[in-house]
C-alpha cells in the first residue's frame, strides 16, 4: 500500500478507471459515484502514466483479454489510386503517361497492359491502348517480356 494512484472497477458500468487512493470517492463518468472504501483496489502505481496504461489493459481484460484493437486509420491505400492521383494534376498527357508507367514500375518493377487500364480507368482520360503505344513510341517503356513492360 502507499501508491498514489491505483486501479478500480466501477460497480455499476463495469469500466475500469484510475483514482488518486488518497481519495475516499471518485466520480465515475457513468454518474456513479464510487467509495473507494467499497472497492477494491488493485494495480498501484506511483506513476500516472503507468495508471493510464493500467487502466487500458484493466479495460481490455474486461472485454475479454484481448488488448484493444489498434487504429486503423494508416490502411494502405490503393496503390492504383495512388498513382492515378500523382498522375491526374499532370497536364501534358504524354508526362501523365510515363508518371503513370513510373508509377506502376516502382510498385511492383513491371507492369502490363491491365495495369494501365487500371491506372486509365480511374483517370478517365486515355485509354489504356492510347497510353501504352504512345510510351512505346516515346521509348519511354521498355518490353522486355511480351506484354510486359517496365519503365526507361
Ligand atoms: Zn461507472
């Protein structure tokens, strides 16, 4: 005993929270008003960072001791999309072209014709045929396969 800050379970929402153990109530934000004299409590610590972390954990064992899941805000965007937006702002259609061909060759180091009609469909601009005879005779791509092609 003697830890400045510890961990309770409210009675009446079940929600873990922290509370300073020199205090006698805490408020819950359920409205509950808990005497920490009828509570037990576990998990002291000295530190309120430490607390914070407790306090998670104690909620993510509540919830069936899985840890909460994390964010997942930072999902991979479409790559396809990616480079369809890098490519759109670019007037010059033949500069889209080849940052379309550029973009498709540092994703995955080839790229083919279905690619690009992925890249055009989403531009909506040239077709995929139109983009890739005119990279051709630009030399821009390079065939180095049949129907596979990297860019120069
Ligand atoms: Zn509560």
């Amino acid at each position: 005993m003697g830890s400045k800050y510890g961990v309770i379970v409210c009675p009446k929402c079940g929600m873990a929270r922290g509370v300073e153990t020199a205090k006698k109530t805490t408020g819950c934000q359920c409205g509950n008003e808990i005497v920490l004299s009828h509570v037990k409590i576990k998990n002291q610590t000295d530190s309120p960072l430490e607390l914070a972390d407790l306090v998670a954990s104690t909620n993510a064992a509540l919830r069936g001791g899985e840890p909460a899941p994390p964010e997942r805000k930072s999902r991979k965007k479409d790559p396809y999309l990616s480079i369809a937006e890098r490519a759109k702002p670019i007037k010059d259609s033949l500069e889209r072209m080849r940052s379309i061909a550029q973009g498709l060759t540092e994703l995955q180091s080839r790229f083919t014709i279905d690619d690009i009609r992925r890249i055009a469909s989403l531009l909506g601009k040239d077709s995929a045929e139109d983009v890739l005879a005119r990279l051709k005779d630009h030399n821009l791509v390079y065939e180095f396969e049949p129907g596979v092609y990297r860019s120069v």
